[in-house]
C-alpha cells in the first residue's frame, strides 16, 4: 500500500523509521494503449532501498509496474489535444514531453473499430454450454483424459471436454498429434456412441475442428474420416429437427381445439403440456444448433480441397445447407449462408440451389438486424444472380422491392445496386423497376452529383451517355442540372475525344429550360465561335456536326442568344450545311426548327427575311415527303408571313400553284387529242368522264412538276420511273443539286418527336447499341474443370 501511495504522489519519496529509512524512487516508462479497452497504458519501474543509520543502502529491490488511464469520455467527437493535455497534467508518470506521443495515442484510439465491427470468420467457435470445468487441463495428463473416455457417457463427456482445453490452445496441437491413441479413442467414441450423447458429440467434434483449422492438419481429420461422419451426423439431425417441429404442431393443435372447446380442467391440462413440451424443445434444439454449428465449420474448413468438397456435394451437402437456412439462430445461419457462398462459384452446386429453391429462404434473411448475417446473404445473391433463372426466383421472391428499400444503407447499398443491375440486364424485369423506389433513391442519394463527377473525371462516354439519357426527361429532373451547366460547356474544345464531347453537347442541348441564362453561357465559355466553326460540312463527324444545330436551337429559344447568333453569321452556314446535307431528315428537320426559333424573335425575324435565302428554301420544303418537316416549315412560313407582305404573296401563290398544278396541267396538255377533238375516250373506247370523278384516274396525272419542289404528290407507278422525275428546281433548294434520276430516300422517322421534329429521345435516332448485354464469359466453375485443372 504504501509503494502505490508514492507512486501517485512524486517520482521520489523517503520515509524515516526509527534507526532506518526507506527510499523509494520512480522511473518512468513507455506508452501504450489498452490492447481492448479505451484507455492508456504507462509502464514504469519502482525502486526502493532500506538506508541504514548513517544513510548507507542496506536492502534494495526493483518492481516493474503499470498504471491504466481509462478514457470513459472518449468518442469520435472528443478534442484530442485537448484531452491529451489533460492526461499528462494529471497523470505525473507522464513526462510533458511525451504530449505529442499521447495525442497519437488518443488518435489510435479515436478511430479504432470495435471488435464486433471487424469482419467474423468462421474459424473461432464462441464457447457453448458443457465446456466449463471446474480443474485446469495439463497436457501431462493426457493419458488419464483417454482412460475417461473408456467409462460411462459422462465420464466420456468429461474426459473429451478435458481433451478439448487443450486442444484450444495451438502450442499443444503438435504433441496431440504425435498421441494416435487419444485421437482414435476420440474417433471411436464419436463413430459408436455419438447418437447417445448431443454434448459428447458435440465436445469430440469440437477438439477435430481445432485441427481442421490449420490446413496441414486436414489429412489428420480425414485418416479418421471425422468429415464423413460430420454428414451423417448433420443429415441425421435435420430428420430429428422435423420430427420435433410436427409434434410440438400436433400439441399446438391439441391445445387450440381445447380453447375451442372451453373446457376449463382439459384446457390447463393441454396448456401445463403445451408449455412444458415447448420448453423442451427449445433446449434440445438450443444443443442440435451447437452440433450443427461445430459440425458445418469443420466442413468449411476441410472444403478447402475441392476434391473434398465434390465428395460433399455427392451426399447432398447443398440441400442441407439449404434446409438449414429455416433455423433462428443467427450464428449459425452465418455459417451456413458463407457455406453456400464458397459453394456457389461451382456449376453443379448452384444449379443445386436453384432446385432447392435457395433465393426464397434467403430473401427471409433480408430482414435480419444482424450486420455479418446481411452482407454475407447479399454476396451470396450477387453469386447467384448471375444465373437467368435464379434472377426470375428472386424477382418472385420481391427482391427488387427489398433491395431497392435498402439502397440507402451505406455499407449494404453498393452490394444492392450490383444485385439490382443484373436483374435490370433481363428485359422482362425491366419494368417492374417503374413501381419500387430504386430510381427515386439512386437520386435521393446524391446520384446525379456522384454519376457527374465520376463522368467529367474519367471522360467516360458511357457515363456521360446515362446522363444525357437522364436530361431529356420533362419536369423536376431537367431542373437538376443548372448546377452543371457550367461543367459540361466547359468540355467543348478541340482536344477532347470527339464521342465524348457529342454527350456532353448533347446533354446541354436537352436543357429547354426557360429560366436558364443561355447568354451567360455564351459569353462565358465563348461557345459562339466553337458553334460556328462546327457547322461547316466536314469540319466533324455528322453526329457531331448534328448536335451543334440541335444546341444553337435550344439557345435561340433565348431572344438576346438568337440576336447574338444571327451577328455571328450562323445563319449562312446553317443554309450552306441545309444545301450540304439536304438528304438527311434529321439534319433538314433541325435546321429547320432553328430558323422558326429565329422568326420567332424581333431582332433575328428581320434578318432572316431580308438578309437569307431562308424564305425561298423554306417555300421549297412545303411539300416534303415528310411529315415533321412539313409541319414546321408551315409554322414558320405562317410567321414570316403575317410580318412580310411581300413574302406572303409568294406562300399564297405557292400554295395555290402546287394544290391545282395537277388539274391544270391535265387540263393543258390532255385536254386535246392528236386530231384536236377533245379527248374524250381511252385506247378502249371507254369515255373518261364515265361512272366517276377524273381525279381518281391516277394514270391521267402529268409526271412533271413545274416547281422543282420535292413531288411528295406522286403515285406509286410514277416513282417506278426514275427518267420522269423532275430534277431542277426553281429556288436552288434541296433537289437543285441532284444528278438526272437520284432521289433521297424517305426515312421513316420515330413516333418519338415532338411537332417541330424535335427529338424527344436521342437526337438522329442512332441504331441502339450493345448495351444491357453480357459476353458469354462462364460465371460458374465446374468439378470436372476444376480437376483437370
């Protein structure tokens, strides 16, 4: 006592008796933390001598000592230096000078994990019920430990807990190994009398699975065939399990028609027996689950060999762990469920799980609280979600929905988007993502922002490719990239990849959204010139060249934007890129709607009237064959001419020419025979004005148009003969650079676009790619390629 009084009070002390005196002196030593607890070790050493009367030492002696700080306080939001400070201002075996040591102690400390966070392996058994004693077990002994095992069962039972002890500690393995007479004794009694005994047997399996824990120790546990009899043992007590479940269902029955019944003496009768046999249970069930824990984990251990494992799979090893998965207890559906994960990378054993029906008992586990227990079940899913028809048991099982709910756990979330993706892959699944919250929660977490900056990162085209998919979307999701605007403009320049740049201005094309400061943009970035300069035919791929024009109409939506591209000259080069690209519908129907953005404006209305050729093109595409394009070259033909008189005219009398061009030119040169009477009959005699009207006569129409339009009017016979079409038009539009007989083809255009033609999808409706499908890479590993291996 008085040695621990002077260490807390100096690092020197004397203490006088009568004729002597006793000097004690303290040393200090070195730092450490608690290698369990939140706290501080200080080691330091104690000296104290006997003086004598005239102060010479008589008796002297050294103890080494240590002293523990406990840090209760101590949390992730506790101030590290100021704490450390503290320590050593109290603690005076702490020299000042070690306040840098102690802050990093405290920082260690700080950000240690838990023992119960770290990951649980399966090669550590928790001790179980049976294993207490009340001697300690010495090696030395062993041969009194063996004769036990010669006696009565719990005699058996007691000298295999004695064995165990110490085959729990590693340093005596070696010389267990060396006593073949103990461990054939352990063998045999677990081969005769293991049905006599769950405890017995449980202890003697016990002592092989700390052998089967070393891998050089595996031809040990399989010399005495422990593995095979761990199979039996295991199939054995799963029959057991189900003849204890049906009869505690028939006492439940029993006691449910007593309740019926009312009879009052019969009903507590039923009642004592219905509790007292569910206590029964729920203890020899308690013991089955330790069996059965110590049993599978020497099963995990020696399925290191996949020659041993293949063996296990002739006995059915799958269906049990499958049939186990029903159990509560949660350490040992760890065990089992990290079972079946190293058994499924087999082919064999995961069409195994498939006909036990697996993915439904472990969608059950979804549910559990039990951290291990839940990522251990997913990486099992993700396994065996490679297969097609495990992914359909586990859409039948509701797994979308579950997975999706739980897409916001940080340490599960990643696993369950992995899961989710390969379900996705299956086009027949891909709707029943429409009615879970799995997109609203990709968002919710910050999606968007981490999708963005992986993809402005890494250029990543794919990336970039998802984003754009996810701008073309109405309503609040377009409002969610004002924030990255300022990225993706920033991205157009010569040195990016061409592909990638095509996403990002294509992304930006897609933001109609009308408090958005276009003009800012332009200034900001100088995008003017690079839009420019990419409208020449040939300066780019067409697909680029494409979203250019498609951008310039998103922007002149913006009055001040469409004043600036009209100074700029973009006009004229849009009309050139018309000429250059006249047999393209995309292109036209773009160009086209970037010219009724610009009328629709004061300051760029004038300019394309007065100053263009836009008009003249504009009254030659009326007539195009396709639809779209018709439409809004009328609308904005109607604009240019409700401000322009003079233009007007020239629509009117367009319109009017092309509605009776056919008549009139009927008229004209059919209306007078070769003898000039009027032509009033066929080659047959027949009068052509019998029975019916004239203009369903499709053969009497003149081949000819007078305006070298596009003929939208034509007949089928007609376009069978290319030496009638007309090939030179008046205007200098879209047909005045074709060769004698050459037409554009019609492109059927998608039901996907609005009424300016407009893509609502993906501009130029390119052909769909690859994605969504895998190579056919084998997921699965087979027995027979393992072994040739």
């Amino acid at each position: 006592p008085d040695l621990q009084m002077a260490i807390g009070s100096s690092s020197s002390l004397s203490i006088a008796w009568p004729f002597l005196s006793i000097h004690r002196k303290v040393k200090r030593g070195s730092l450490d933390v608690h290698p369990t607890e939140k706290a501080l070790v200080v080691q330091y050493e104690v000296e104290a001598t006997i003086l004598g009367e005239m102060g010479d030492p008589m008796v002297g002696e050294r103890k080494e000592c240590q002293k523990i700080i406990r840090l209760k306080s101590l949390n992730a939001n506790t101030d590290i230096t100021t704490l450390a400070r503290r320590v050593v201002e109290e603690c005076r075996l702490i020299h000042p000078s070690k306040l840098p040591e102690v802050e990093q102690l405290l920082f260690y400390l700080q950000n240690r994990k838990k023992p119960g966070n770290e990951k649980h392996l399966p090669r550590d058994l928790t001790p179980f019920e049976g294993m207490e004693l009340d001697e300690e077990a010495n090696i030395n002994c062993i041969d009194d430990y063996v004769e036990l095992l010669y006696e009565d069962i719990p005699e058996k039972v007691r000298g295999a807990t004695l064995i165990l002890h110490l085959a729990c500690n590693p340093d005596n393995l070696e010389e267990l190994l060396q006593n073949e007479t103990a461990l054939g004794a352990l063998a045999r009694v677990l081969r005769e009398d293991w049905k006599q005994s769950v405890d017995m047997a449980t202890t003697i399996i016990y002592v092989f699975f700390c052998f089967s824990s070393f891998s050089q120790f595996h031809g040990l546990v399989t010399h005495y065939k422990i593995g095979a009899l761990c199979m039996n043992i295991t199939e054995h007590e799963l029959k057991r399990y189900d003849l204890w479940q049906d009869e505690l269902q028939k006492k439940q029955k029993a006691y449910i028609l007593q309740l019926r019944s009312k009879v009052t003496r019969k009903m507590l009768q039923y009642l004592k027996e219905h509790e007292k046999a569910l206590k029964k249970y729920q203890g020899l069930l308690s013991k089955q689950e330790q069996l059965l824990r110590v049993a599978l984990y020497l099963l995990l251990n020696l399925a290191e060999d996949t020659r041993t494992e293949l063996k296990m799979r002739n006995k059915n090893i799958v269906h049990m762990l499958v049939k186990t998965l029903d159990r509560e207890d949660e350490e040992l559906l760890v065990l089992v469920v990290s079972f079946l994960k190293k058994l499924s990378i087999f082919l064999e054993n995961k069409n195994d799980m498939a006909e036990t029906h697996a993915v439904e008992k472990l969608a059950r586990l979804l549910a559990c609280e039990h951290e291990n227990l839940l990522n251990t079940t997913l990486r099992l899913l993700l396994n065996l979600s490679f297969d097609t028809g495990l992914r359909s048991q586990m859409v039948q099982a509701g797994l979308i929905h579950k997975l999706s709910l739980m897409l916001a756990d940080e340490k599960q979330g990643q696993l369950c988007m992995c899961i989710l993706y390969h379900i996705s892959v299956d086009d027949r699944f891909k709707s029943m993502f429409a009615y879970t919250d799995c997109i609203p929660q990709v968002r919710l977490g910050n999606g968007l922002k981490m999708l963005m900056k992986r993809g402005l990162k890494l250029k990543d085209v794919l990336i970039m490719k998802m984003i754009r998919n996810l701008s073309q979307h109405d309503g609040p999701t377009k409002n969610l990239f004002i924030d990255y605007v300022g990225d993706l403009a920033a991205q157009m320049g010569a040195e990016e990849r061409e592909e990638y740049v095509i996403e990002c201005l294509g992304t930006l094309a897609n933001l109609t959204i009308p408090d958005l400061d276009w003009e800012l943009v332009l200034k900001e970035y100088n995008l003017v010139p690079y839009l420019k300069d990419h409208l020449k035919p040939g300066s780019a791929e067409d697909d680029l060249i494409l979203e250019v024009v498609i951008m310039i109409g998103t922007v002149s939506m913006d009055d001040s934007c469409a004043a600036t591209m009209a100074k700029s000259g973009i006009i004229p080069a849009l009309i050139e890129l018309l000429n250059a690209q006249q047999e393209d519908d995309e292109f036209v129907c773009q160009i086209v709607y970037v010219l009724y953005q610009m009328v629709v404006h004061q300051a760029t209305r004038d300019v394309i009237i007065k100053d263009t050729q836009a008009p003249a093109y504009l009254i030659d595409l009326m007539h195009d064959k396709n639809a779209e394009i018709r439409k809004v070259c009328n609308n904005t033909l109607d604009i240019i001419a409700e401000y322009d008189n003079e233009c007007e005219r020239k629509i009117q009398s367009e319109k009017f020419r092309w509605h009776n061009s056919q008549w009139l030119e009927m008229v004209e040169n059919r209306a007078m025979g070769d003898d000039g009477e009027p032509f009033m009959f066929g080659d047959d005699g027949e009068a052509f004005m019998h029975n019916g009207d004239i203009l369903e006569r499709p053969d009497l129409f003149y081949t000819a148009g007078i305006h070298g339009g596009r003929e939208a009017g034509r007949e089928a016979d007609i376009l069978e003969r290319p030496d009638l079409f007309y090939t030179a038009g008046i205007h200098g539009g879209r047909e005045g650079g074709r060769h004698s007989g050459e037409t554009r083809p019609l492109l059927h255009r998608s039901m996907n676009t609005d009424m300016f033609g407009q893509s609502t999808v993906t501009p130029g409706q390119r052909p769909a790619t690859t994605y969504g499908t895998r190579p056919d890479e084998q997921f699965f590993y087979s027995y027979a390629g393992a072994a040739s291996r």
